[in-house]
C-alpha cells in the first residue's frame, strides 16, 4: 500500500492534492461522502481546507503578523496563495499602521529631536537616493514590541535599518549598526597631530660639550686660585692665614728671611 500526505487543495475546492514520499501527485474528489468522514457531518470547501491543513486562520494571522510572507506560507502549507490571502487582510493592515506610527515617533540624532521619518530621508538624500524610494514595513516581535524596517537601494542593494519601536510609549530605538551610524549621522575623520621625537624636542637643551667650550670661552669664570697674584717689586701681598708655632711661642710676627 502506497503511504500519502496531503500537499494541497485545489483552488473551487472540489478536489484534494496527495503526494507520495517519492514526490508523484495524486489528485481525489472531495464529494459528500469524504466531507462527512472528515468532519463528522456536511463541511464547506474553506472549511475542509482548515481541518486539512496545519495552518489555520489564526496561525495564518499570527504568522503574517510575524513578519512572514503570503507566499511563504502558501509554499508550507501547500496551498494556493489566494487560499492565504482570505486571511491576510487584517495582519498586513495592522503592519502597514505600525511602520506608519514608526514614521512619525520622534528620537534623538545628530539633527535633533525629530521624526524617524526624517533621520532616514537624511540619511538617504547623502547617499543620492530621494525619499519616496525608503521603502517601510514592521512585524511583531516576540516580547511584545514591534520591529521597524527601512530599506532604500544604493548600489544595486538595498541599505536596511532596523528599530524596536514600543507604540504604546511612543519610543523608537536603533537596532542595529546601520541604524546607529543614520543616529549619529556623518562622523568627520580624525584630526592628525605632529609627533616629535623625544631627541628633537625644542625645549630639550643639551649640555655644552668641553670642545664647545674651548671654541667659544667659558661659560662661567673658574674659582679663584688660593694663591693671590704677586705685588708690585715681585713680593706677594700678605693675606690672613693662620699663626705659625713661632708666632704661638714667641708672639707677635716671625721675621721674614
């Protein structure tokens, strides 16, 4: 016996897609007989299209509110994108409402305190790219707050930014490089100081060196001799000094020779 999964639904609902692990398609008829065995009871194609599939409105909803895409739930699911799209009204809408709300909430940057909106444009205009090509979108988050997304091209890429923006405080927050460099706006380059090397310094003085001495004279006059410079008649000029043993013994001066 041949094992097969559910792959899709045909797009009047009339029909069931089944799918054998080798991947060959099977088509069957959904008629009264198969509604009743499924659901117990008498079942409308949308209706047997959710107890089929493992998306339900909800899920779909939750999902598309997420972030997700109607195609990439189409794909998982199996489905026609216009089976996704029945319930993709109010979650698109809703994302749609917050990236506008983003839009307009204020935050602190390098040109003030002024709307998401115009950090972006700012941002943008430097990069050569007008302000109606910003492309916006938003998804909720995990914990409860909302990512906001900005995305423009530049170079044949696209420049994304992201944010966590809280539309109950009304507060919106980088998250990410690329959308703190849009808040702290074009940064100028550093400016470069001279390095002067240690032994080049002006205010350094080097000792005068002794052959500097000799080719110039000294500096300084040198301490006086003790000796005095001989008087007139060649006899040197008597200083004090202290007495000599003959003058300790026998008192007053000793004669000279």
């Amino acid at each position: 016996m041949v094992e097969l999964s559910f792959s899709g639904l045909s797009a009047d609902g009339s029909h069931l897609y089944l799918a054998d692990s080798a991947g060959k398609r099977y088509t069957v008829a959904i008629d009264a007989s198969l509604r009743s065995l499924l659901r117990g009871g008498d079942t409308t194609p949308g209706q047997l299209e959710i107890a089929l599939n493992t998306l339900g409105p909800r899920e779909i909803q939750a999902r598309l509110r997420a972030g997700a895409t109607v195609s990439e739930l189409a794909d998982e699911a199996g489905v026609d994108v216009e089976r996704i799209e029945r319930y993709a009204g109010p979650p698109l809408a809703e994302r749609e409402h917050v990236a506008g709300l983003g839009q307009g909430t204020h935050l602190t940057s390098h040109l003030g305190d002024r709307p998401l909106s115009v950090v972006v444009a700012s941002a943008a205009e430097k990069e050569g790219v007008p302000a109606d090509l910003i492309r916006w979108d938003a998804w909720l988050r995990e914990d409860g707050s909302w990512q906001v997304l900005t995305a423009y091209p530049v170079g044949g890429v696209d420049r994304v930014a992201t944010w966590i923006f809280a539309p109950r405080d009304q507060h919106i927050a980088a998250d990410g490089v690329d959308a703190e460099n849009m808040v702290a706006g074009p940064q100028s380059p550093p400016q470069l100081t001279s390095v002067t090397e240690p032994n080049e310094a002006p205010s350094a003085k080097k000792p005068a060196t002794k052959k500097a001495q000799i080719a110039t004279g000294p500096a300084e006059s040198t301490p006086a001799d003790d000796s005095e410079p001989p008087a007139r008649g060649g006899r040197r000029s008597k200083r004090a000094s202290v007495p000599t043993w003959d003058e300790i013994l026998f008192g007053g001066n000793a004669t000279e020779d």
